[in-house]
C-alpha cells in the first residue's frame, strides 16, 4: 500500500535520508578513537558503610542512603566514628551507583599510604536508588535538599577533632554535578559547606532531552542562580567532559559559561587533561586510571598544611587545577614557585653558539650547564625551542643568579618542551639549559632558534560541500622541531575533517615519535595523537564549541616532529552526518510528530472536501513538502476472532463515561503517564476491533457479493443523521481506519515522550504508590475523555460538522510550533498534539 502510494523519486529521497542517518548513528557511537583508559583495581576488598541517618531524615527519604567507602584495615578502623580525615561527597547520576565511588576512593587510599597517612580523605557517597532523573527531573529538588542534609550529617562525624572539616568536597557525576550546583540555590543553604566542586561529564548548560518540564525548571532556577549570582559565588568548580567516546552527553554541554572577571570556573576535556590525554565514555570517566590519579593528585596538593583540610584560598584552589588539568610543567606543585634560581655549584659549563643543537647522554654523573648567548641569535631568530624527556632549563641574566624559566614548559606524552619569545626577555644574556647527573638511563636534549614564519603554515581546510572529493595539502621541507599548521576557515561545530599526516625519514636506526596536538585556543578541547614515524597518521578534526563571534584565534596543529623527517599534511572533508545527529538528534522526534500532522491536517481536508479519507503516506507525500521526513509507518496486521462492523454508530457508549472516570481516577491517585498508556491501549483495542470487523466483513462480501450489495444500499439508504440513526459501510470503516492509524501514531510518541516519567514511577512504586510532582497529569485529564471519543469516532460521523473545516486547518500552524518550541523543549510537544485531537473529537457533535 505505502509503495503504491508514493513515486519512486520520493522512494530515492526517502531511502538516501536513511542511508544518511545510519552514517550519522554510526558516526556518533562507533567513529571515535578506542578506549585506552586503563581499569583502576582496589587492593583490598571494598567496604562501603551505612552511615545512620537521623530518623525523620531516612522516614521524608526512604529512598535514599549514605555510605562511608572504606578498604581492609582502614575499612575496619572506621566502623568507630568519628573521622579525622578530610570528607569527600561523591554524588551519582543518571540511574548511577554509589558504589561508583570505589575507583577515586581506592587510588586517593594508597597515595595517603605513601604519605604515612599524614593527611587522608574520606570518601562518602550518595544512594539515589539509581533513579533516572535525566528522563524524569520531578526528583531532582528532593535529591539536592537529600544532599543537603548528608552534608550536615558527615560534618557531625568530625564533631570534636582537633582538625574538624568545615565543609566538604564534592565530585557529582553526571547529573549529580547538577544536583551538586542547585545546592546553592536553597534558601537555608550556606555557601561555605562546600569547599570544592568538581564534576564528570555533567550536561550544565542543558538537558540532553527535556522531555518533562521539571527538568527545564530545575536546569533554568540553576543557571540563572548561578547567573545572577556569578559575582558572589566564590565556589572553585571543575568540570571535566569525556569527549568523543562520550555519546550520552556531548562535551559541549559540559562546559560552564565565564560569568565574570572574578570567576573560578574551569571546563576541560578529558582528552586535553595532561597525564590523562584519553577521550572516556559516560560511565569510564568515574574510573579512568588517569583521569582518577590526576584528580587524587589535585586533591592533595590542595590541602592546608595548618589545618589539614582542603585550601580556603581561592587562588591556591584555581592554581592547582590549572597545574594538573590546563597545563602540566612536568614539575610538582608549588604555591609560591621561586623565580630566582642559584646557578652556582661545582657543575661544568659548556658554551653552544650553533642555533640548533642536540645533546644525548647514557651514563654521565656531572651536572652539565649548556649556556647559549643570545646577542646574536636576537639579530636572526624571534624563537627558542627546547625539548627533552627530562629537561630544567632556565633563562640568566648574569652567571651566578638566574630567572627559572621551567615552569613555562609544557608536559607531553613523551617529551617535556618550552618555546620562548625572544623580545618578551630583552634583558636576559643568556639561555641556560641544565642536564642533572643521572644513573644509566638514556637522555635527549634539543634545542632550536628559529623565526616563526618559518615554523607557522597555513592549511585552509576543504569546502563543506566537497564531500571529500578534494583536499588541500603541505609539505613540510626544513629539518624543524616544531610547528604551528593554522587551520584556516575552521570553528563551527557542524565542519567534519580528517588530516593526514605522512613522514618519511631517512637513515632512522631507531624508533622515533611524532606528537601531534590538535590546540583550540578558545576552549579546553585539545587532543593528541602519538605516531612512530615513518608512518601514515590520520587524525579526525572536529569541535566541541563553536568559535566565539569575538575570537580571533585560529585553530592549530601543532607538530613536534623529527629533524629526521619530512613531513605531508593533508586535509580532506568528512561528511558531517554524526554533527547532525549529535548536535540536533534529540529534536527528531519533533520533526516525525511535526509530519505527521501535517498528514493528519490533509487527512481531515480531505474528509472535508471529498468525504473520503486519503492514505496516510499519500498525505504525506503531498502535504509535508517542507520537511520530507516520513515516520515510521505502521504496518499492523490484524488477525482476531470474527467480527461485524457496528450497525449503528454511538458516540458515547454506555461504559464510555465509566471507563473515562476509571482512567482519571488512575491518572489522579498513581500517575499521569500510566493513565495516558491506558488509554493506548483502549484505543489500540478499538482499531483492532475496527480492523478484524472489516476482514469479516469483506470475507462475507467475496462468499455472498448480492447480500453485500444490498447491504451497501441499505447502508447508503441512510445518510440524514438527523433522521436516522448512522450505519457504517465498508467505505466508512476503509476511511475510518486510515484516519485512526494517524491518530494512533500521533498518540504513540505522546506515550514514548510520557514513558520516562512513568519508568520512574514503576521504579519506585515501593516507596510511593502516587507519582508526585507529575508532569503528565494535566495532559491526561484531558486526553483521556478526548481518546475515549474518538476511539468510537467514524469518519461518517464528523464529515458533515461545521467544524471539521477550521479542524483541519489547525495543524499546519501546530506542525510549525511543534518544531519551534518543541525541538528544544520536547516536553511540549504533546500540548501541540492534543489540540487537534481534541477539536476532532468535538466534530461529533458540532
């Protein structure tokens, strides 16, 4: 029927856009580099400690819990409170588990046992009962006051100490990041109970589907707290997205907004996290080895040495996460770092004028320092590169005292490297590297002047709609270290490309190692690629936020490369299918519905103008121009006991105001959206019916064809309603069905977009029988006597209303508002759905 009723070209169409989104879908979960972080183990059996809560707290809260995480002998000591540790609140998300926080708290227990435990941290965490409160945020206000009152709880177990905490740390996962921030926004909640926020993949800037108004309520009172309140919010936040191997929550969600000068916010990507440098998934960022030993050493390196507790100073706080989580100097943490450095000492000193130059040592025991002047190289150069496994170097501007300069290096994966400007130190003499004495390991230093022309190259990347079909390229032909490739045109979130990077070399005797860091200079979303050169690399280039309209900033690829090797750089346009589904595949729904009613508008025109009933797909085909999206069509077959079609049509049935009081009842006493699943059902149960009297029938027209016939003019007989009762022909009950397939799709994606909030009502129906705050309540009281009516509704009985003119009309400005208020709000697309169905509904009586 649907290939009768559709032309061929429309078939192509129709199958391209699939063949577009299944590269899309596999793009979005499958087109991302493997998982390379490294599974963190406990050393002893994990423990984790009920803590008892007050009894009127567990009675408002059944649901909820809070745990001490504990290992072996420390386990076993902590059963007796109270603490003296330092208390960390790990809040779970989306359905997580507080058993979550094993990973952090089991690598956080064996740093403090390298330390003798002269500072430790306690790890607690929260049971939400692994609610699914990124489908249904009616929980989302209870969780956060929950967590409000565990606060005050674990700081009662210091109560005491010589060091008792103040406040506490915080690490939210996922949506519990969220409900880490809305703390802030309870009216008895003081500021100062949280000394650090750190969160793990948390969408904060929205929800990833907004199908329930609570969820939009809750991110709006939180953002335009934090808004409003930017200049008094004193809380140092990290927020810590997982990249591409993320599909759950895009990186660009993660991202908190710069509110103010005064702000104390950072947002980075796990892949440009230094020591981590891996992209995680949603639920590997809670247990990423790297990513969790870099958060263990911030942890520490911000405590307090006087009171044993996290910093109160902000400034120290935001220095240590720029330390392990922005950039890394290969050197430990130190608050007031000295810039003066004593060169003196027996250590020998060699002199290099050449302007490139590689030292390798094996086995030397002396301290050596490799002076530069740099007189000369000012007249030539403008930059100095330096790089090596194990490098100090430091600037001096007369032989005995020197500027320590080591702490602008930047870490890699394999190397330690600096780059310095030359004019920005018009006073320095000379250029000092030092080697330590080492014991047996083999050690590299390179350095270089260079002017930066000559190390900067342009690549404007390929046209959007080349589809790959062209590239651009560049050859690297000199013997540098370093270069910046500047990415051209490059800073939309929709450009998709793929840079290939091939190098060749010549006389290689050994193994060496290309790095390739692809830098965004307006957002912390850098990633690094690591090849054993000579090879063919190819690195996927794509965004996680848009380049600001006031950045000026270019995206570079910048290259530490061998002087061994030449190398190609190629760049060539990836389709961007898997943008277009990332970015805007939670607004399909909107789309499907938007079509549909397109359909069901030229449906009810023609009921109208011709009365008949147009097939669905020939509807669509001729009214949803616009979009050319054609849903799922439904294709179900029914074969029931047999039936006859109704000889009388009744609007209202005698059980048709029981059942509706029946299903208001139930939506009223347990919830909205099981009432709405009800009422589904009821109506599939009527189609089913309709569609098993109609094969009955035709059965009995093909065995008896002169009893059908005069059943037909019988039925035609009677066309006043006004003076005899209606009677349904086989014509009708075709019509019929077309119209109710419609309908019943437009009341499939109400269910499926009403279907979270009841996944978590039957997830707690042991704690509460009554789903409360509902958000589907309202549109059930409505659409269950609106379906009740048109689950008895035949087209014969609403093609000669008055109102079945201005029905019709309704949906095409409803197709318009359900995309421009529903994409982005999918929570409202059933407010736009009901309304035809309602007026539909009335067409039985006007």
């Amino acid at each position: 029927m649907f290939l009768h009723s559709v032309n061929l070209w429309n078939l192509a169409f129709y199958a391209l856009m699939v063949f577009m989104a299944t590269l899309g879908l596999w793009d979005v979960f499958f087109g991302f580099e493997e998982n390379k972080c490294s599974m963190s183990y406990m050393f002893e059996y994990p423990e984790y400690q009920k803590i008892e809560l007050p009894k009127k707290l567990a009675k408002r809260y059944p649901a909820y819990e809070l745990y001490l995480y504990g290992e072996g002998s420390y386990a076993e000591e902590h059963k007796v409170l109270p603490l003296t540790g330092i208390p960390v609140l790990f809040l779970p998300g989306n359905a997580g588990s507080y058993k979550q926080v094993r990973s952090i708290g089991s690598i956080a227990l064996r740093k403090a046992e390298d330390i003798d435990f002269k500072y430790h941290f306690d790890f607690f965490s929260v049971n939400f009962n692994g609610e699914l409160v990124a489908l249904y945020g009616g929980s989302l206000q209870k969780q956060t006051k929950f967590v409000h009152e565990c606060i005050k709880t674990i700081l009662k177990l210091y109560k005491g100490q010589e060091f008792a905490p103040k406040s506490v740390a915080i690490i939210g996962h996922s949506m519990g990041g969220l409900v880490a921030r809305a703390l802030l926004t309870l009216k008895n909640f003081k500021h100062d109970l949280i000394n650090l926020l750190v969160t793990q993949a948390t969408p904060h800037v929205a929800p990833v589907m907004p199908l329930d108004r609570f969820i939009t309520d809750f991110y709006m009172t939180v953002n335009n707290y934090w808004i409003l309140n930017a200049r008094h919010i004193n809380l140092t936040t990290l927020s810590v997205a997982g990249g591409f191997r993320d599909y759950q929550v895009r990186s660009g969600l993660t991202f908190l907004p710069k509110l103010s000068d005064h702000t104390s916010a950072l947002s980075v990507v796990s892949s440009a996290v230094p020591k981590t440098w891996v992209s995680t998934d949603h639920l590997s960022i809670v247990w990423c080895k790297q990513l969790q030993l870099t958060t263990v050493r911030a942890f520490f390196d911000l405590i307090d040495a006087d009171t044993k507790q996290i910093t109160q100073n902000p400034k120290k706080k935001l220095s240590v996460l720029n330390h392990h989580f922005i950039r890394h100097p290969a050197k430990h943490f130190e608050e007031n770092p000295s810039i003066i450095s004593d060169l003196t000492g027996t250590s020998m000193w060699v002199p290099v004028k050449v302007s490139k130059w590689t030292y390798v040592a094996y086995n030397e025991s002396d301290k050596i320092y490799f002076t530069f002047p740099l007189a000369n190289h000012r007249k030539i150069y403008t930059h100095v590169y330096c790089q090596s496994t194990m490098l100090v170097r430091k600037l001096v501007h007369f032989i005995r005292q020197g500027v320590d300069l080591s702490w602008k290096a930047e870490l890699l994966p394999t190397i330690k490297s600096l780059t310095l400007r030359l004019q920005d130190y018009p006073s320095l003499s000379h250029l000092v590297v030092y080697v330590p004495s080492i014991h047996g390991s083999k050690f590299v230093v390179d350095c270089e002047f260079f002017k930066k022309e000559t190390r900067s190259i342009q690549l404007p990347v390929t046209h959007l709609f080349s589809f790959g079909l062209s590239s651009r390229k560049v050859i690297l032909n000199t013997s540098g270290l370093f270069y910046n490739i500047e990415l051209l045109n490059f800073g939309q979130i929709y450009q998709a490309f793929k840079i290939s990077v091939v190098s060749k070399c010549s006389a290689v005797k050994e193994e060496i190692t290309s790095i390739y860091k692809l830098h965004i200079p307006w957002s912390y979303e850098d990633s690094l690629t690591i090849a054993q050169v000579p090879s063919t690399t190819e690195i996927p280039v794509k965004l996680h936020i848009a380049q600001p309209e006031n950045d000026s900033h270019v995206a570079l690829l910048k290259m530490y490369t061998s002087s061994d090797c030449q190398y190609e750089v190629s760049c060539i346009q990836m389709i961007g299918f898997g943008r277009c589904v990332r970015f805007h595949g939670g607004a399909l729904p909107a789309y499907v519905i938007s079509s549909i009613l397109l359909a069901y508008g030229g449906q009810l025109y023609s009921l109208f103008s011709t009365g008949h009933c147009l097939e669905y797909a020939t509807m669509l085909d001729k009214e949803a121009k616009p979009y050319k999206v054609d849903p799922f069509v439904i294709m179900i077959k029914f074969l029931l006991g047999p039936s006859e079609l109704p000889k009388e049509i009744k609007i209202i049935s005698p059980d048709l105001p029981i059942l509706t009081i029946v299903l208001i009842i139930v939506s009223w006493t347990t919830c909205g959206a099981f009432a709405i699943l009800l009422t589904y059902f009821y109506y599939m149960f009527k189609i089913v019916h309709l569609q098993a009297s109609l094969t009955t029938f035709k059965n009995s027209q093909t065995v008896n064809p002169k009893h059908s016939r005069r059943s037909e003019k019988k039925s035609n007989h009677h066309k006043d309603p006004a003076v005899h009762p209606l009677r349904l022909s086989a014509n009708d009950a075709e019509d019929s069905l077309r119209m109710h397939s419609t309908v019943m799709n437009l009341l499939t994606w109400i269910v499926l977009l009403s279907m979270p909030s009841l996944i978590y009502w039957l997830k707690n129906l042991r704690y509460y029988f009554k789903l409360n705050p509902d958000p589907c309540k309202p549109l059930a009281f409505i659409l269950i006597p609106t379906m009740a009516l048109l689950g008895n509704t035949y087209t014969v009985s609403v093609k000669s209303s008055k109102l079945l003119k201005t029905t019709s009309q309704f949906p095409l400005p409803l197709a318009v508002g359900v995309i421009a208020f529903g994409s982005a709000h999918l929570y409202r697309v059933p407010c736009f759905v009901f309304i035809p169905l309602l007026l539909h509904a009335l067409c039985n009586f006007m």
